[in-house]
C-alpha cells in the first residue's frame, strides 16, 4: 500500500511540476516555406522538427509546410517573418544579402573545404555572431541547416578547364558576389530568384545553374541539362529563420522549443544531405546528365580567377566579419 501511495504521489508531483510549462504553450500554427522540393532534405527536416513540436507541446502545434516557392521566394518569405505575416522560412543565405551584408561571408568561393569546417562555423562562435546581427534585422535564426557545395550543370559543354566558362548564360543567386564571382570565370551571369530557374534552362533564356547534387536531382534539372561539373565553388548554408516579432510574443518555453526542434530537423537534415549526395550525383547520370570532375590543376586557375572576388567584397560584407571568419578557420585548420 506504501509503494503504490509514494508512486501516486510521485506521479502527481511530476504532473503537478509540468503544468507551468504546459501551462506557458498555447495553440499555434506555424507556417513554413522553403523554395525547393519536399524531396529535398529539407523536407526531411522539416519533418523532424514537426514531430519534435508536435510531442513537446502535447499537439497544441500545427506546422504547415510550403515548398517550391509556393509562398513566394526565399527573399519575399523572409520580408513577411520581418512584417510579422509568415512564422518561418528555411531560406538561404545569400539573397539576404541585401537584408545583412555580412551574409555574404558565406557566398566567398572556396570559403570552406568540407562540410566538417562548415558546420564547427555555423554551430560555433562565428554562426552566433551572425545570429545577433539577423536579431536586429527581425529575424531569429533557429538553426543552420545545410544547402550544401555548389556544382555548376549546363546545356554547353563539359567545364574541364577555365576557358569552358566563357560566354556561357548562367543563373546566380540575387547576390553580387556570387554575380562577380561568375562573371570573374569568363560567364554571362544573371541574377534569378530560384523559383525561376527551370523553366528558363527549359526554355534555353540562360545556358547554366550552380546547386548541390541533391538540388539538382529534386529539382529535375537533369530534365533541362546535360553536363554536371564538380566545381565545389561555394557552401551555402539554409538558415532556418523565425519572425522576430512573432517570436517576441512566444513564452520563454516556447521559445526554446522552437530552438530545440530547429536543432533536433538541422541534425536530420544535414544528415540526409549527406547521405543523399551520392545518390543524387548517381541519380541524375542515371537520367542522363554527363558527370565530370575537373583536373587539379584546371582547379587551381579556377580558383586563381576567383580569388580577387574576396578584396572586392571586402567592406560590403565587412572586413571584421571576413577578418573573423579567416581567424576562426585558421584556428580549424591548425594554422
Ligand atoms: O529556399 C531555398 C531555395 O529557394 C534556394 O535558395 C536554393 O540554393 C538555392 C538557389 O540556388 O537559389
């Protein structure tokens, strides 16, 4: 009779303990949008962090995603968390340039060289240095989840060797950097949302886009080219943002529910990523697409034709936000 007394009363304190925190989450929707495919690992993701809501707030939570740009592109979604209209976006970096110029760290070529170093970035220091500057743009960055290294797919040719990239009509992100750095290599790049991307390779009106393999297989671009290069040129993280006036109005433990389950879909999601690439890059030669990686040496002059991109960016993004990143990198790197 005493054990089942204690158990009883132990049950009661625990629920009686729980009822606060309970007590401090209301019913909410949360609206979500991304503009890739539910394919993609973000789908994943995003699948992760609705279960892990869905359990610590006992359902009084509904996610609804929206995917392929259907709530418009990652610049247009992310301006509707800052007006207080959309909850949260999985948006990358690199067409909010415009919102933080600091951003544009990111879209340096050849910045990291695995997704290892990407990740001790984004998780660490320098990934909650940029988190206070979106802060004070209206925008709460939950967590980096990964888009991936970007390789560059075309209807032309093979990009073998420096002089392949001349002339040739390519899609970049709306971001100069990524614009300058095309446009160092010899290409006629043009700015486009990605929302736009397919049906203008489809229609030939440009010649070439740069994605990770997993983009490039679950947005069908094998379907509309033909030549898939290992350029490696650039990682682009996801940031998984939050609306900064509807965060502000999210109870403390709320909030860090928010945190947790971005964290909890950032781990699955960069998981798959990973897991997928070689599937994708398998994938997409299996539909069709010439696959080839480029010589090191040809690597080499390609970075050269690159590197004034840096010096050239330098105070748009902010020399002590380029001086930190290097430091920290070198500090990775043993240097
Ligand atoms: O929401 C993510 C996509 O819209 C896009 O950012 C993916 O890497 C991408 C690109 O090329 O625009």
């Amino acid at each position: 009779m005493k054990t089942l007394t204690r158990l009883t009363l132990t049950t009661a304190l625990a629920a009686t303990m729980a009822l606060p925190a309970l007590a401090e989450i209301r019913t909410r929707t949360i609206t979500v949008s991304n503009g890739v495919a539910e394919s993609h690992p973000v789908g994943n993701g995003v699948a992760a962090m609705r279960e892990c809501i869905v359990e610590k707030t006992a359902g009084a939570w509904t996610v609804n995603a929206f995917w392929s740009s259907a709530l418009g592109d990652d610049l247009t979604a992310t301006q509707a968390l800052r007006s207080g209209t959309q909850e949260m976006v999985i948006t990358s970096s690199s067409p909010l340039v415009g919102i933080e110029p600091a951003l544009g760290v990111f879209d340096l070529p050849f910045l990291f060289s695995n997704s290892q170093e990407a990740d001790a970035i984004l998780d660490g220091d320098f990934g909650a240095f940029m988190d206070e500057k979106l802060e004070a743009a209206g925008l709460v960055n939950l967590a980096y989840w990964e888009n991936g290294f970007r390789n560059l797919t075309n209807s032309v040719r093979p990009i073998q060797r420096l002089e392949d990239f001349d002339g040739m009509r390519v899609r970049v992100m709306q971001n100069n950097i990524f614009l300058d750095t095309f446009q160092a290599l010899g290409t006629n790049a043009t700015p486009m949302a990605f929302g736009e991307v397919f049906t203008a390779l489809e229609t030939r009106a440009i010649d070439a886009q740069e994605n990770p393999y997993v983009t490039i297989d679950t947005s069908k671009f094998y379907e509309v080219q033909g030549y898939l290069s290992a350029t490696q040129h650039a990682y682009t993280p996801f940031l998984a943002l939050f609306s900064g006036p509807i965060f502000n109005t999210y109870s403390e433990t709320e909030q860090q529910i928010l945190r947790d389950c971005a964290a909890v879909g950032r781990d699955e999601q960069r998981r798959v990523s990973r897991e997928l690439s070689d599937v994708s890059l398998a994938n997409v030669q299996q539909a069709g697409m010439q696959f080839n990686e480029i010589s090191p040496e040809e690597m080499d002059r390609i970075r050269a034709a690159v590197e004034g991109v840096y010096a050239t960016h330098a105070e748009s993004i902010g020399i002590d936000v380029i001086d930190r990143m290097q430091a920290e990198l070198n500090a990775l790197r043993g240097n």
